[in-house]
C-alpha cells in the first residue's frame, strides 16, 4: 500500500485516533501496538465506535471494507504525518529542552495566537507518536504550528526532527533530566542539540538565548539565528526585573508582570516575547498574552487554602528543575515554609547522588517542616529534622493532623509519585 493512498483516505476524516475510548465519528483509527496492548484486538469496537477507516497491522483484524492493511502502524502512521506536514506547508516551530517544554510552547502560542492563527501541542504528546498525532492535526489555513518535542536516549530528537521537519527551533535549556537514558549531563546535551543540528542542514532558523552559554556554544557560528536575552546586542533584549513570588521582566521599555513562578521561568518567558517580535507582534499584545496566561496542570501552580499558599509543582522533576524550585522557594518572604518532595525518576546510576545532593541543598537552606517522600530519598543520609517516608501510604498519617496557617508549602516531585494528593489532606 502506498503512502499517497492512505493520505488520501485521511483527508476524507474529521481527524486521528489511537484510543477508541476517545473516538470521534469518522475518524481514522490507528491500531498501535505495546507492550501491555494491541491496537489490532479492538478494531471492531472502533468500526462501532463510528470510524471511518482502521489502519492495523494484523490480517486478523482485516474484519470489512473500513480495514486498511500495512506492515507496521506506527511507521505509517509517522510517514503519512510526514506527507501530510509537507502537503499544508504551514510554518513549524518546534522546541524541545529538559525543563518548561510545555510552560514554553503554550506562552509561545498565547503570544503568536494575538495576531495569526496558531495550534500547538495539546498537553506533551511530544514523543513518537505524539508529534504525528499533533502533525495531523494540523490544517493548512494555520500561520503557525507549534510541536513540542520530548527524549529520553540519543537520537529521539533527530528522528522527531526529520518527521515534523521544522522551520524555527529553541531549546529552552540542558539539564539532569533523563539521566538513565542520556548517560550523563553532556549526554543529555548532544541529544537536545539534535534539533540545533537538524536546523544547521536544512539552513532553519533557531532562537538562542545568549544568557545560555551551553546554548551559544552548541550554536557556533551558524549565521541563521534570532538572539534574546538581557544583552543589548541582541535581536531581542528582555531583562529580568523580579520574582516576588510572580516573574516579572523588561521588553521594549514595557514591563510584563507574568503568573509565572521562580526566576527559572524568565528563560520561558523571554523566548515567547523573542518570538513575537520577530513576527511582528505588536508589545502590548505580547504584555496581555504572557500576563493573562495562567499555569494548570500541577505545573508550578498557586493554590490558595485559607492562609496557605501552596505551590503545586507535582508535574515532573528532576535535579535541575528541583533545586530551582527550592532557591525560589528560599527567596519567597513567608512566616513558615513546608516542603513536600517526591522522589526524581529515571536518573539510573547517578539517582543516589542527585538525591543526596538535594537533600544537603534543603539541610543547609531550611531548618524545619521538611517530607521527602519515596524509596530514593529514603536511602539519603539526614538529620533528625527531615522526616523521610519511603511511599505516600506512610505519609498519610502525618498530613491528617498537620496544620499549616499562614505558610508557604511546596510540593514538587515526579509525575509517578503524584504528589497532588497532599491537597485532599491540606
């Protein structure tokens, strides 16, 4: 079966789908396979369901004229996502980066949606088969499509790159996420800058912020750039101004006041506006898009209950992303200070000393009011003021009568511990 055969059965569908518990009516089904799953055993739901066409890999499930065979699903579902960028000719930013991906695509959307009309990413499907699924759906009356990309081992941007082929490329920074498949902090720096390799072959545009030396680096002497940062040589000069507790910064003599957390988020901020302008975005679109934008998700979010305010960064974390956290938390004014952490995911080796190196940043930074939660930082070495609990179910106890009045309460790990639950007892 031919690629150009299948695309022309897609254009005939209200959209794309791999789950048949969120069909839509005449869409086209892909019936992917895992480890845990295959996609082939539910065709007939899907046909129920009101799909179009099925797309399956397996003779079996060939059950009516709807069933389309092909070697292997999720290759032909990555090849007609390439045919299909390719067909609308829209413009494509992609990013990638280890921490504030998403925060970054969706300001980058908010300020690009003032002006022109924009999709992006919904929520991170920003691997394999997210980045298809978001390709197709794609139209080409879009000025801009924005595609968020996500690894975890060499090569995975490459292969990402070479499917949504993008135009314009950021990396929003390099940090210790992903450890066990990048190897290494310089692992995970080859591996981002994929995209900045990808966008050298193909004469693309990247957005570099020059505060990033590791980026400037990575970058050479590739001509084709847009700089931002607080440098006045820059093409686009933003200045940090404050992060009491909200990021606040400077752009065209106008300052932007965000509902952004942490001065981490400065970096997040400032590439939304850099892309503005180069677009021509007038500033106070760009001031109204980044202040009306709000963060949801568990995704440094403020939750008020009574006189305690919460930060609820339960999302993801790892080392870099943590330690943010916490020197942000450090600088907030507040009578009492909570801190609730959850272990950090996938770091192999390296997972005893990053979460030992946590711990002695929190010892020397706060004396009281703090929970580490899960088997890895349960192993660490800790004085008698942190209280260790190797799973949540321990935790329990401790929330049902804690009473937290006037206190500022972080709660930040990765997304396998979902450490949001701590609002049900708070």
């Amino acid at each position: 079966m031919k690629i150009e055969y299948l695309y022309h059965k897609f254009k005939t569908c209200s959209t794309v789908s791999t789950d048949t518990r969120k069909l839509q009516q005449n869409c086209m089904y892909f019936a992917l396979k895992g480890d845990n799953f295959d996609g082939n055993k539910f065709v007939q739901k899907a046909i129920d369901g009101g799909v179009k066409y099925c797309v399956v890999d397996d003779k079996n499930a060939l059950l009516n004229t709807k069933c389309i065979l092909v070697d292997d699903v999720l290759s032909t579902l990555q090849q007609l996502a390439t045919l299909h960028r390719k067909a609308i000719n829209i413009r494509i930013i992609s990013l990638t980066g280890s921490n504030g991906k998403t925060t970054t695509k969706e300001l980058i959307n908010a300020v690009l949606n003032t002006t022109y009309k924009v999709k992006a990413t919904v929520g991170n499907l920003n691997n394999h088969i997210g980045v298809p699924l978001t390709l197709l759906s794609f139209t080409d009356d879009l000025d801009f499509g924005i595609v968020e990309m996500g690894a975890n081992h060499q090569n995975e941007i490459e292969f990402l790159c070479n499917i949504a082929q993008p135009d314009f490329g950021l990396i929003t920074n390099f940090g210790k996420a992903h450890l066990e498949g990048f190897g290494s902090i310089k692992g995970v720096i080859k591996a981002k800058s994929e995209l900045y390799e990808y966008l050298k072959q193909h004469e693309k545009t990247a957005f570099i912020c020059t505060d990033d030396e590791t980026q400037v680096i990575q970058m050479g002497d590739y001509e084709n750039r847009v700089t931002f940062g607080s440098q006045l040589n820059n093409n686009c000069v933003v200045t940090y101004d404050s992060a009491h507790p909200y990021v606040s910064l400077i752009y065209n003599e106008v300052k932007i006041e965000s509902q952004l957390l942490g001065d981490y988020n400065y970096g997040n901020i400032a590439v939304a506006v850099a892309i503005g302008k180069h677009f021509d975005v007038k500033t106070n679109d760009i001031k109204k898009a980044i202040e009306n934008y709000h963060p949801t998700n568990n995704r440094s979010e403020i939750v008020e209950k009574g006189s305690t305010k919460i930060i609820l960064d339960a999302y993801n974390a790892n080392p870099t992303s943590m330690l943010a956290a916490l020197k942000n938390l450090k600088q907030l004014r507040s009578e009492k200070k909570f801190l609730f952490l959850g272990d950090m995911f996938e770091l192999g080796a390296e997972a005893e000393k990053e979460h030992q190196g946590i711990i002695d940043f929190i010892e020397r930074n706060f004396e009281d009011n703090i929970y580490v939660i899960g088997t890895n930082f349960y192993k660490t070495t800790t004085k008698a003021s942190t209280l260790k609990f190797s799973n949540f179910e321990d935790l329990k106890p401790i929330l049902k009568n804690l009473e937290l009045h006037h206190a500022t309460v972080l709660i930040k790990g990765s997304r396998g511990m979902a450490l949001e639950r701590i609002l049900d007892y708070i």
